[in-house]
C-alpha cells in the first residue's frame, strides 16, 4: 500500500477546508495525512507491525524513532493522536475549540511530519535490500 501517496488527498484537503473556513475537517483531514505519512515509513520499517491497523500515532512514532530519531516531534504526533479523535467524534462543546489558527498549526505539524518522512527516514541501500532481498536466480 502507498500510505506517502494516499497522505496528498487529506494534506491538500486540509489547506483547502481552512481556507473555506471548516476548521474542525482541516484539522481532521491534517491529523489523517500525519497518520499516513507515519504508516508509509512504518510499512518500509515492518510491513506486518499491527500498527498499521489502527491509529496509535504515538506507537508507530516510538517504533519508526528507534531508526530515525527526531525528538523534536514527539509533541506534534502526540497532539496529532488526541485531535485525530477530537476532530473527528465532536459535540458543539468543543467546536470552537477548532479554529483558524489550530487548523493552521495542524497543517503545519502535517508539513513537519512529510518533511521529516521526506528527509530524516529516506530508505538506504541496505533498507531496501533488507525488505526485498536478492532471489536466488
């Protein structure tokens, strides 16, 4: 599965509802892109991790941080979990929770997680070879 790919439709989206004023569904849709990206290094890491099935954005940044350290990021995927639900399961209490500036800052936790994905986890030789090892022939 493509999860870098996927992860394009729900970071766009995010950019696009801010700019039309639905705050909640921006910050939904760049919490969703910061799943994917996670999943798409993750998948590289360990293809059959039970962590892809769920959400655990925190779990599948501990295991991916044992190859690719970045504490710098351990608050943007930690605030990425607890909204990634918030966003998403709402009441009108919270919904001006949700604003301009949250869904800002969410597309930019989205952008530093592409970036570190980008350049802090970029496969080399010896990953790739690991995960699709020479056949025989």
């Amino acid at each position: 599965m493509d999860y870098y790919k996927i992860a394009e439709e729900p970071l766009l989206a995010a950019s696009l509802l801010k700019k039309d004023g639905l705050y909640r569904m921006s910050v939904c849709m760049a919490t969703l892109a910061i799943d994917l990206l996670l999943k798409s290094v993750l998948y590289r890491l360990d293809s059959v991790s039970d962590l892809l099935m769920g959400h655990d954005h925190i779990g599948m940044f501990r295991t991916i941080e044992k190859r690719y350290p970045k504490p710098e990021l351990r608050t943007v995927v930690k605030l990425s979990r607890k909204y990634f639900n918030d966003s998403r399961y709402s009441n009108n209490d919270n919904f001006p929770t949700f604003t301009e500036d949250l869904a800002a800052d969410f597309i930019e936790y989205a952008q530093q997680v592409k970036d570190y994905v980008d350049n802090d986890c970029a496969a080399t030789l010896e990953d790739l070879l690991k995960r699709f090892p020479k056949s025989g022939g």
